[in-house]
C-alpha cells in the first residue's frame, strides 16, 4: 500500500513539473531560454524532541507502630541436687610377700663321663712289594781256555811246555792256570737267571693298640646355688576406692514468657503523581542546499529535479515515519 501510494505522489509530481515547465516556456515567449534549477531542497529529519507526561508513582514510608510482643527469656533458678562422688585413699594392709634368696647346697648329680680303654686290635693293611719270578736256562759258554787263548794266542809256548797264567776270578780271588799246548773244550754248557720283577700288593695284619671312649654314668655330689622361697608378711599401701554422697545447688535456665510492647517499623504505600519529561522521536522537515552541476543537453529541466528532490524528501519522512 505503501509503495503504490508513492509511485502514486511519484507520477503526480512529474506531471505538475512537465505541465509547469510548458506553462514557463509559455512565458518566456517561446525564446528557448533554460530555467534556473533551485538552490535548495527540503527533507525530512528524524529527531528527539523532549515531551512532558504525568505519572502514578507509588513509594514506601517507614512508620512505626506500638505492638505486643510475647517474649521468651532464659531465667536462671538455683536447684538443689545430690550426687554420689568416689575418691581414692590411701590404706596401709599386711600382705604375705613371698621373697626368693639363694644360696649354696650339695646336690646329687648324676652325669655321664668318658672313660678311655685301651685295647688290641688286628689292623690289616696293604704293603706293596717286588717279586722276581724268573726262570732258569741252559746257555753255551766259552770255557776258561779259549778265553785265554784268545787273549793270549800269539803268545802259545811250544808243545809239550808250560806256562802259568794268573787272572783275577769270580770272587776277586787270583788263580793260576798252567796251559799246555794240547787240544781243550772250547766251550761249555752254564745255566743262568732270567729276572722278571712283578709287583704285588701283600695284606698284612698288625696288632695295634686302640683307645677308646666308654660312656659310663656315674653319681657325684656338687655345690650350687639353689633358690629357696620363704613367706613373710609385709605392710603394704593400698589405694582403695571410698564412696560418698554430696549435695551441691545448681543454676538451671529455664524459659519464662511476658508480653512486651514494641515498637514495630512497617512499609505504608503512599501514591503521588509526578511531571516527567521524555524524548520522543520526531520527523522534522528541514531545507537544505543542493548540489549545483552543469548542465547538459541529456539532463532535465532545474525545475524536474526540484520536483525529484522535493518527491524523494517526502518518501524519505514516510519510510522514517513508519506510516502508510
């Protein structure tokens, strides 16, 4: 609606402009002379513009009021009260003590004691020996004669004569052989040892003598000390306890309630109209210069955009007015 409206207020002010231009035209004698465009505008400005209104204002007085109070006080009253009180006292009573003390008696012991025995014992050992078990045999050998004749050949006497020959024979012991030049044995049969050592292990059986240790057990009478107890009576401080009765007096508070008058300070609305001043938002019509521009042969007559500016001016103040 709003929008018709203007298009409306549009179209009417172009026509009252194109009709006003004719008539100037009209006035001018039909010359041709150009109008002068104007040099100001008016449009709408939204301002604040202070309103006066009354009010209803509603405000809280104190006012105190005389007012009964029922009060409760704490009231001490004495009371009277028994109890029963234990203490400790000290009481001196004879007691049988039981004291230990030691001393020196003979006391039969029976222990057991290590004799030593000495006796023959076989002890059979090990002893390692070294046997011969050889053999005999017959073996060849030269006799006495050819040996010497070998040592002494080249030195043979002639037949039939003697010589005496002195070697150093079995034993150390020196001999004397007379050697004659006749045939003898030359060799002889002597029967020899052949050795052949084993060795072997042979038990043997000694008797040792042996000591040993026999327990036996034997009865004997020792000194020791030995506790004895004896029983005797004693003072002795006992603390015992002793009951008895007492009576004491007491503060007790109890409640105790009285009626007292106060004063009471309470809220009384009070109602008052008051003149109070606000802004307000307002349209305001201004007049304001315009922009000189040159003119030209494509732009329209200063009157047309008077008539333009004036028109925007007005839907200016209805879009800020909110109105139709």
């Amino acid at each position: 609606m709003f929008s018709n409206n203007s298009l409306a207020v549009l179209a009417g002010l172009l026509a009252a402009g194109g009709v006003f231009a004719a008539d100037k035209a009209q006035q001018d004698g039909g010359k041709g002379q150009t109008p002068q465009a104007p040099t100001t505008r008016v449009v709408m400005v939204k301002e604040c513009v202070p309103e006066t209104y009354q009010c209803k204002v509603v405000t809280y007085k104190n006012e105190w009021v005389d007012e009964n109070v029922r009060v409760c006080r704490m009231v001490k009253v004495p009371e009277t009260r028994t109890r029963t009180v234990m203490h400790h006292e000290w009481v001196t009573e004879m007691r049988q003590v039981t004291k230990k003390h030691w001393e020196w008696a003979c006391v039969e012991e029976t222990k057991t004691v290590y004799r030593k025995v000495t006796t023959c014992k076989p002890v059979t050992t090990f002893v390692t020996k070294v046997e011969d078990r050889g053999y005999w045999t017959c073996k060849e050998v030269p006799t006495l004669h050819s040996r010497l004749k070998m040592a002494v050949g080249h030195l043979c006497a002639s037949k039939g004569e003697s010589h005496h020959v002195s070697f150093e024979g079995k034993g150390g012991k020196g001999e004397t052989v007379v050697s004659k030049c006749e045939p003898c044995i030359e060799t002889r049969m002597v029967r020899c040892w052949h050795p052949c050592r084993v060795t072997v292990q042979c038990p043997v059986t000694v008797m040792k003598k042996v000591t040993e240790c026999v327990p036996e057990t034997v009865t004997c009478m020792k000194k020791k000390l030995v506790c004895r107890e004896t029983v005797c009576e004693k003072p002795v401080k006992v603390c015992k306890p002793v009951c008895h009765t007492e009576t004491f007096t007491v503060c007790v508070c109890r409640p105790e309630w009285t009626t007292e008058t106060r004063q009471v300070c309470r809220k009384v609305p009070v109602e008052s109209v008051e003149t109070r001043t606000r802004y307000v938002a307002r349209c305001v019509a201004k007049e304001v210069p315009i922009e000189t521009c040159d003119t030209c042969e494509g732009c329209l007559t200063g009157k047309v955009k008077e008539l333009m500016g004036r028109a925007r001016g007005i839907l200016g103040h209805k879009k800020a007015c909110d109105c139709e």
